[in-house]
C-alpha cells in the first residue's frame, strides 16, 4: 500500500462520516453549532483536491476526493438552505410580533380600524 492508496482510503471514511452528517441534517432539519464558513473552506478544499490529485497522478487519491467533494458541497448547500429556512422563520415571528404591537397599541390603526378594538 502506497500513500495515493493510504489517502484514497482516508477520503472514503470521510466522505461517509460528512455523508451521515449530511443524512442527520436531513432528519433533524436544523442546523446548530457548525460555522458556515468553516462548511465553505472544507467544501473548496474538496473541490481543490480533484485538480491537486489529478496534477500529481494520485488517482486512488483523486477518486476517494470525489466523493468528499460531492457530499461536501451537498452538506454546505442542505446547511445553507436550513440556515435560510430558519432565518425566514425568526424573520416571518419578528414581523408578525411587530404587527400585532401595532395593531394592539397604535392609536392611529385603532382609530381607522375600531371593529378591531376589542379583540
């Protein structure tokens, strides 16, 4: 075994740890504790691997960083989307806390709206 093998072997058991990591996300549909910039540098250096390899002739090596590349990038995109959802979620609860604070103590809405005024 040579260090092209001993580092395709390496990008095999990462690519299915971030693919469970990916799976977990997908079950729990929230994202806590990870930084999405450390997401995007692991992501780039995945995809920098598929040229690096391929320059050198590190073909075992080459086709192990396919794999972290493509559930790399999968990971980062499912995490930038819950990160999306979730931001929309606080968005949507902030504006609509705003608009019953409006509704409930503007004078000027009571007074154009005043079916409205007892509930």
């Amino acid at each position: 075994m040579n260090n092209d093998h001993i580092t395709a072997v390496f990008s095999v058991v990462g690519t299915i740890v971030i693919a469970r990591s990916a799976l977990l996300l997908a079950r729990q549909k929230s994202v806590r504790g990870v930084s999405l910039w450390q997401a995007v540098f692991f992501a780039t250096w995945g995809v920098w691997n598929l040229f690096f390899y391929d320059a050198i002739g590190l073909y075992w090596s080459w086709y192990g960083a396919v794999g972290i590349a493509v559930t790399n990038c999968t990971w980062t995109a499912m995490l930038c989307w819950f990160k999306f959802k979730e931001w929309c979620e606080e968005l949507q609860a902030a504006f609509d806390e705003d608009i019953e604070r409006w509704r409930t103590e503007d004078k000027f809405y009571r007074e154009d709206f005043p079916e409205e005024k007892d509930q």
